[in-house]
C-alpha cells in the first residue's frame, strides 16, 4: 500500500501595498488597529457565511455576502480576494453549479491566505 500526499493548492496573492498604506496614512495607531482587527472579523465573519449559504443552496444571500467580501477586500488592498468574489458572484448569476462549487472552495482558501497575510503584514504597524 502506498501512502499518497495531496497538497492544498497555495494560490498567489495580488495585494495592493499602495492602496493599503493610503488607506492607513494619518491614522493613529489605535484607529489603524481598529481598522485592521475590524476588517480580520468582517471578512472571516462573510467567507464564513458564503458557506452556510453554499450549504443551504442560499444563492441571493451568497451574491450578497460575496459583494461584501469584494467590496471589503478591495478597499483592504486584496485583490485576489476581491476577483474570486466577483468570479462568485457571476457564478452565482449565470446559475452555474459546477463553478460555483470550485470557486468557493477557492474563495475559502484565498480568503483564509489574504487574512493570514494581513494578519502577519507589518504594513498596519509602519
């Protein structure tokens, strides 16, 4: 018997650093930690409800949800995040089934490197 690894594939982030450190600039530090846990919460808290949504078939809530992740994750500087959420949403519109299930297994795995990321960046800190 052979013992086979299967390796979760690691997607390349697109993050804009630009549009990060704008959004931040003035900030007191405690404004920008705000801004930084705040964002953490409410992007995990939405991937989070995309699926439960997935999960009861809930495909108006998940279009919904999905424009808040890319509305959120764009103004954050994460545009990959930002991109999976459309491609879910255009998944969602044109009712196919197959995509949709593939881009929400990648939008849950993109979600969770772009939060990890932010949750490691030192850009918040600078």
């Amino acid at each position: 018997m052979s013992i086979i690894a299967i390796q979760e594939p690691i997607e390349r982030l697109e993050i804009d650093h630009q549009r990060m450190s704008e959004l931040i600039r003035g900030m007191p530090l405690p404004e920008v930690e705000d801004f930084f846990f705040d964002t953490v919460e409410d992007i995990a808290q939405a991937i989070g409800r995309i699926e439960q949504c997935l999960e009861t078939d809930d495909f108006r809530s998940m279009y919904r949800v999905a424009g808040r992740v890319r509305e959120m994750a764009s103004r954050a500087g994460f545009m990959k995040l930002s991109h999976v959420a459309a491609d879910l949403q255009i998944a969602i519109t044109t009712s196919n089934h197959i995509a949709l299930s593939a881009i929400s297994q990648r939008l849950m795995r993109v979600g969770e490197q772009s939060l990890l990321a932010m949750w490691d960046s030192r850009i918040y800190s600078s």
